[in-house]
C-alpha cells in the first residue's frame, strides 16, 4: 500500500516543476535584466562614488550619499522586480500549457473518439434531464450517445481498429517490423476495449471520471462508495505532503508574506475538488473548466488544479518578495531617516538665526543712520526759522534749493533702506527666496 501511494505521487517531472519554480525566476531575471542592461546602458542605475578618506582617517558620514544610495538601491530591486515578474508570468504559462498538452489524447472518450460530455446517461455530467424531448432530439442528431449508441460507436471502432482486419502498411516489410507493429496495434485496440467496457459501465464511468484509469488496479471495489473511499485514500498522500511542505516552509520563513496565499491558494484547490469528487451531477466548476480546457475528463480537471496548486504557491512565495518590502529594508530606511532628522533640526535652527542675524543688521544699518537723518531734519526745521527771520530771496533761493537736495538725499537713503530691508526679508523668508532669486536672475538677464 505504501509503494502505491508513493507512485501516486506523480513521477520526477513534478519534483522537477517544483525545484525548477524555487530556483529558475532568480537566475533567469538576473541574466534577462543583464541582457537588458547592455542594450540599453542608459537604463542601469549608477551608484554613487563614495568620499574616499586617508587610511588612518575615519570615514566622513555623508547623508546626502546616504539618500542616494538609498535612490540607487530602490531603482534596482525596481529594476528587478520588474524582470522577475515577467520571468514568473511566462514560465507559470509555460508550465500550465505543457501540463495542457500532456493529456491530450489519453482518456477513454479522446480514446474512443467521443467527448467528454457526448453520453447521454453519464451520471458524471448530467443529472435527471429537466427537458428529456431535448436529450432525445440531440440523441437523434447524434450530438449525444445513448448506451444503444455507445455500443453501435464501438462496433464501427472494433470493426475499424481490430488486429486482425488491419494489414501492415506498405513500409513495414521486415519481420521485426511487422511484429512490433502488430504489438501497437494490439496494445492500442486492447486500450480501446478498457475505455469502452470502463464508459459502458455506470459505476466505473463515475469512478473513472474522479479518480482517473487507477480505478483499473482496485480490483475489490464495486460500489460507489468503495470507489470513493479508495479514492479519498490515493488522494490523502498528495495533500499530506503539501501540508507538510507548507508548514515547513512557514516554518523555515516565517517572515514571508505568501503564507496567507499560499493556505488560501490549497484551501481552495481543496474545496473545488472535494466538490467534484463527491457531485452526482455536473458541477460549475467543471462546467467552466470544460470550457476552458475542452475535451477533458473531471479527474483531468482535477490534475490541472493540482498543478495550478504547486504553481500558484511558488508564485505567491517570489511574488511576495516584490509585492511586500523586506523588513530589513524598512529597517534601513528607518534608520537612515532616524540619522537624518537630528540634522534637519539644525538646519532650521541655522535659518533661524539666519533670520535674525538679518534682522540685527538692519538694526544696525538704521542706528547707524538714524542721527543723519535726524540731524538733517533738525538742521532743515533751524535753517527754516532763520529763513523766516532773516528773509533775503537769493538766500531764500539757495535754501530751498539745498533743502531740496536733502529732502532728495533722505529719500534716496529711505528707500534704499527700505530695499535692503525687503531684500533681507525676502532672503530670510523660505517662500520668498525663491522669488528673490529669481528676481535677481531676471535684472542680470535684461542688463
């Protein structure tokens, strides 16, 4: 019994799909991102050149090649998850078509030559018909097969196929040739004999849409029941080593994201097949995977979903990666931005008393100019009152012109005060620096 639960774990092509899905993606997108990288250059992140200090000097901490470093290592794993998204979309496609075309041609209906739904008492596919005048209309145009109409299709197959009513073709002269031909055609003609004995028989039809042609080896089974026992007990060992190979690995990585896909994805999977192990009738579920992937029997339906099992949980353990950061990445970043902030503090702290080291200077600037002013204002008022007392028109001319020139010469200085002050507020304001620059830019631009 367990040598047959080992053989029903598939053969090494599924130990080759799973290794091949743990390793292939990385090195594949490693080699697709090189390739594209040399024919465009221009693309590849460039790492920024580090201060290079003395041997016996400590190394300088530089935060601005810090943040670009940091630009640089996010580019990258861009770059990166980019590739191994492609690379892990086309070889999940790749896979899920080789595994199409395994199955092409090897159940009892392609067999036979009839299709999977074409039988008109399968229990598998369809249950007591609401509109039986439709089954029989469709039976008459031969778009379904009564059990009359199996038993008229394999006499037409016996008669067609038989070894004895078959010669050898005209290549086929040696005697070697022949008998291996003839053991073809044996073989062949025996296999359609099982398919039809097997498909005309409503207990193992319903077996053998489930479980497969292993139903052949259980020998012992007669009812239904028995046949879905034993096919619960070849079906466990697949799921045992999923289960187990699932906690191991959340053992093994248990920071990983794509646990919860992973579970979901075999819950799942689980559902959908207990579904239509355990249906009498056709179900949804194999209604649209029949449409998907015509031509197929349940228990091939049933393979498919295995197999998009394993790809699925490979998938979501790469795509996890690049989804979801990695915390020491987060950890990084957060330390970086950790070392960052002291020095941001002390940049606000720098125009701060930027700011007021500005304003301290047109303190001084107008200390420093306020007795002019003042004392060309006291000077003008005394001269005034001179005038008045003392009135002589050429001299009352030549004051006024000279009165003139102060009041032109404090005007000067007040304005150009007054554009200092602006200038030293506009510099000192960090929403007004900008446009202080600009202005600048602009006056040397038309002079």
């Amino acid at each position: 019994m367990a040598s047959a639960y080992i053989a029903h774990l598939g053969d090494l092509s599924a130990l080759f799909s799973f290794v091949g899905w743990w390793f292939l993606p990385g090195y594949v997108s490693s080699a697709v991102l090189a390739i594209f990288y040399r024919i465009f250059p221009s693309r590849r992140p460039t790492l920024p050149e580090s201060h290079r200090t003395a041997a016996d000097e400590k190394p300088i901490y530089n935060p601005i090649h810090e943040l670009q470093k940091t630009e640089y290592d996010r580019r990258a794993r861009h770059h990166h998850s980019i590739a191994h998204g492609l690379v892990i979309g086309l070889y999940l496609g790749y896979t899920l078509i080789v595994d199409y075309q395994k199955q092409t041609g090897q159940n009892h209906y392609s067999v036979l030559g009839i299709q999977s739904n074409s039988l008109a008492f399968n229990a598998t596919t369809q249950s007591v018909p609401e509109d039986l005048n439709t089954v029989r209309l469709q039976i008459i145009r031969g778009d379904l097969l009564d059990e009359s109409g199996l038993k008229s299709h394999w006499r037409r197959v016996a008669r067609s196929f038989h070894p004895d009513k078959l010669s050898p073709p005209a290549g086929v002269r040696s005697e070697d040739e022949i008998a291996a031909w003839k053991a073809k055609v044996e073989s062949q003609f025996i296999r359609m004999r099982e398919a039809y004995e097997t498909l005309n028989d409503n207990t193992k039809r319903w077996a053998y849409d489930r479980f497969g042609p292993t139903i052949l080896q259980w020998k012992n089974c007669i009812t239904l029941r028995e046949y879905l026992i034993e096919g619960i007990k070849n079906t466990c060992p697949f799921y045992g080593f999923s289960f187990s190979s699932l906690l191991l690995i959340g053992t093994l990585r248990k920071t990983d994201a794509g646990t919860f896909w992973r579970w979901t994805i075999m819950m799942l999977v689980v559902g959908f097949e207990a579904i239509i192990l355990t249906s009498t009738s056709l179900t949804r579920i194999s209604y649209y995977m029949s449409l998907i992937f015509p031509n197929r029997a349940p228990f091939e339906h049933i393979e498919l979903l295995r197999q998009f099992f394993i790809a699925g949980s490979c998938v979501a353990t790469q795509i996890s990666g690049i989804i979801y950061s990695v915390p020491e990445e987060k950890n990084r970043s957060r330390s970086l931005e950790q070392s960052i902030e002291p020095m941001l503090g002390l940049v606000d702290q720098v125009q701060e008393y930027s700011a007021l080291a500005n304003v301290e200077l047109v303190k001084l600037l107008f200390n420093d100019l306020h007795p002019i002013i003042r004392n060309s204002a006291a000077k003008n008022k005394s001269n005034d009152k001179e005038a008045e007392d003392t009135f002589n028109p050429e001299a009352d001319a030549l004051s006024q012109s000279q009165a003139a020139e102060v009041q032109k010469l404090i005007a000067d200085v007040k304005s150009k005060m007054l554009d200092t002050f602006c200038d030293l507020k506009f510099q000192s304001d960090p929403n007004g620096q900008a446009a202080w620059i600009q202005a600048i830019r602009s006056e040397d631009a038309t002079e």
